[in-house]
C-alpha cells in the first residue's frame, strides 16, 4: 500500500460547527496539540517507504494552533516533508497577519491550502473573508484548492456564484457529494443525498493516507476509515508508527477493503443471510465502508471469511471496540 500524504488531526477543536460535519468539530470540542508526540510520529514518517513525504494538517481547524502547526511543520522540513492544510480560511479577516502566517509556513515547507468552502461552511464564515484567505495564498504562491462539499440542493454553482472570476483564477475546484457521517446524518435531510446503485463500487488503494487521530488512532484514509475501529492500524501511544505501517501490508481484511472495497463483501454477507444489511444505493465507497465495518453482526462474518482465504493465519485484524 502506498500513501499519499501524511495527515495529522491533532484536535477535532474547530471555530465552528457545521452541521454536515463528519467528525462533529465544533467550538466545544477540546484537544489540546500533543506537539512532542506528532514530532516523534513524523520522524517515524520519515522511516516508511511507502509513505510520500508530504504532511498534511487537518481537524477541527489547525490554524486555532498556529505555533503548534508551525513547529511541527518546521520539523517536518528538516526531516524531508512538504506539508498542505484543510482549513475554513476564517484568518483571512486579518489580511496583514494572515500574511505572516502564512510566510511563516511557508518557509517551512508549506505547498498546499485547501479551503473548505460551501454552503455549510458559509452559514459562519463570509465570502468575503476567504476572498482575502484566497488573495493571501495567492501572493505568497502557495496552490489553493477549493474543496466544495454538494448536495442535490445545494449544488456547486451555489457555491462558485459567491465568487469573482478573478477570486477563481487560478484556483483549483474540487466538488464531492456529501458523505452521510457524524452530524451530517442527524441534521441534513436524506433526500438531499446523491446516491446510487454503483455508489459502493470502486476501491481506494489510489487515496490512502496514513492518519493519525486525536487519541493517537491510525486509520488509513482521512474519509472515515481512521474512526472506525475495526479499520484501526494501531495507536502510535503504544506502537511506532513505521512499525504500524510495516504491520498492516500484512492485514488481510485492511487490503481488500482497500484493493477491492466495500462490496467486494457484498457476496459474503448475503450467503451469510445479511444481505438486508447492504443498501440498496450508496452516496460512496466511503458511506459503505463506514456504516458496514461499524457493525458487529457484519464483522463476525467478515473476519471469518477472510480468515478462511487467508489459510487461517492470524493476520486478519477486525475489532469492533
């Protein structure tokens, strides 16, 4: 398995808390950043092969703890590593310090900025801010990415309509249809949901990243898989991180999920009577591997059968705790 990136979630502590979101961040959410920790876990980055030297930094919202992300970006450069950022852009605000944080970054290695901008994130932060957040990044340089989440009602031209030709110049636009997860499930409405009968076709070995969650869990991807614990790599609290990686090339149940996907599983489930437990549409690979790997029931009958294909060795990890 090779990833792409990285990816550090030190705190789901976020400035605001929009209610398609996934890890259910928001102001009240505390963790505070265990610098000494992720330092460490970088330079055990720095040891796997199969890993890209970028770091990306991610929550909640990392720009709450500027000099923490700016310390470990600093320590990431020595070690060899670019690093990108999700953020929501609120620091625009403040053109002349958002300057300087961003100078600051990216002298250490700062590549990439991807500025979560939709509908949800535009009921607490003004257009008019990431505009600057947008103007910023592009004196300094550093490649934007807009990342908009869509739904059937509130599509992507909703979005792209509060922005300037001029504001877009330049700018990289990535639409994805939301992932029914976390707060998204209680406060967005299921007809709103783009879903089909292929949505859970498809694998993701092209789009693993090696994450690492606030509690020190290390999941493979940034979409979901790092809080589901019977997708859970190890905790680098207990385990070098490189160790973890080596350690999970040899997880049967982790790489079909990866190399195959979701329904890969479909047939096993029905011969085991819980087809009923499969959908009949999906948003995504990512809505499927959520929801069916969270499951007791299912994950009694995965581990079993592939177990079986794997000639019985121990090596097929699924906890459900």
């Amino acid at each position: 398995m090779r990833y792409h990136s990285l990816v550090l979630i030190p705190s789901d502590h976020c400035n605001i808390a929009c209610r398609h979101c996934a890890p259910e961040c928001g102001p009240e959410v505390r963790h505070p950043w265990d610098v000494a920790l992720l330092e460490r876990v970088i330079e055990e980055a720095a040891r796997i092969p199969n890993l890209r030297k970028m770091i990306h930094f991610a929550g909640g919202e990392p720009f709450l703890y500027f000099p923490q992300m700016l310390q470990l970006a600093r320590h990431a450069h020595v070690l060899g590593f670019g690093s990108s950022i999700v953020t929501n852009g609120f620091w625009g605000v403040n053109r002349a310090r958002a300057a300087s944080m961003i100078a600051s970054l990216v002298e250490c290695g700062l590549r990439r900025v991807e500025l979560s901008v939709d509908r949800f994130h535009l009921e607490f932060i003004p257009a008019s801010t990431i505009r600057k957040s947008i103007d910023v990044l592009k004196q300094a340089r550093v490649f934007i990415c807009m990342r908009v989440v869509t739904t059937r009602k509130h599509q992507i031209d909703e979005t792209l309509r509060q922005f300037t030709p001029d504001d877009l110049d330049g700018v990289e636009v990535n639409a994805s249809g939301l992932i029914p997860t976390g707060r998204a499930i209680r406060e967005i409405d299921a007809r709103e949901y783009y879903v089909s009968e292929e949505g859970a076709n498809g694998s993701c070995a092209n789009f693993l990243n090696l994450t690492i969650r606030p509690d020190g869990n290390v999941g493979p991807c940034c979409a979901g898989a790092e809080s589901t614990p019977s997708l859970s790599l190890g905790n680098v609290h207990a385990t070098p991180l490189d160790r973890i990686a080596k350690d999970a090339e040899q997880n049967f149940f982790l790489r079909q999920v990866v190399e195959q996907g979701p329904s890969s599983f479909f047939e096993a489930l029905r011969n085991a009577g819980l087809g009923h437990k499969i959908r009949p549409q999906y948003t995504s690979i990512c809505q499927a591997c959520s929801e069916l790997f969270r499951d007791s029931e299912v994950l009694q009958i995965l581990g079993s059968s592939v177990s079986q294909r794997s000639n019985g060795k121990d090596l097929v990890n699924i906890s459900v705790g």
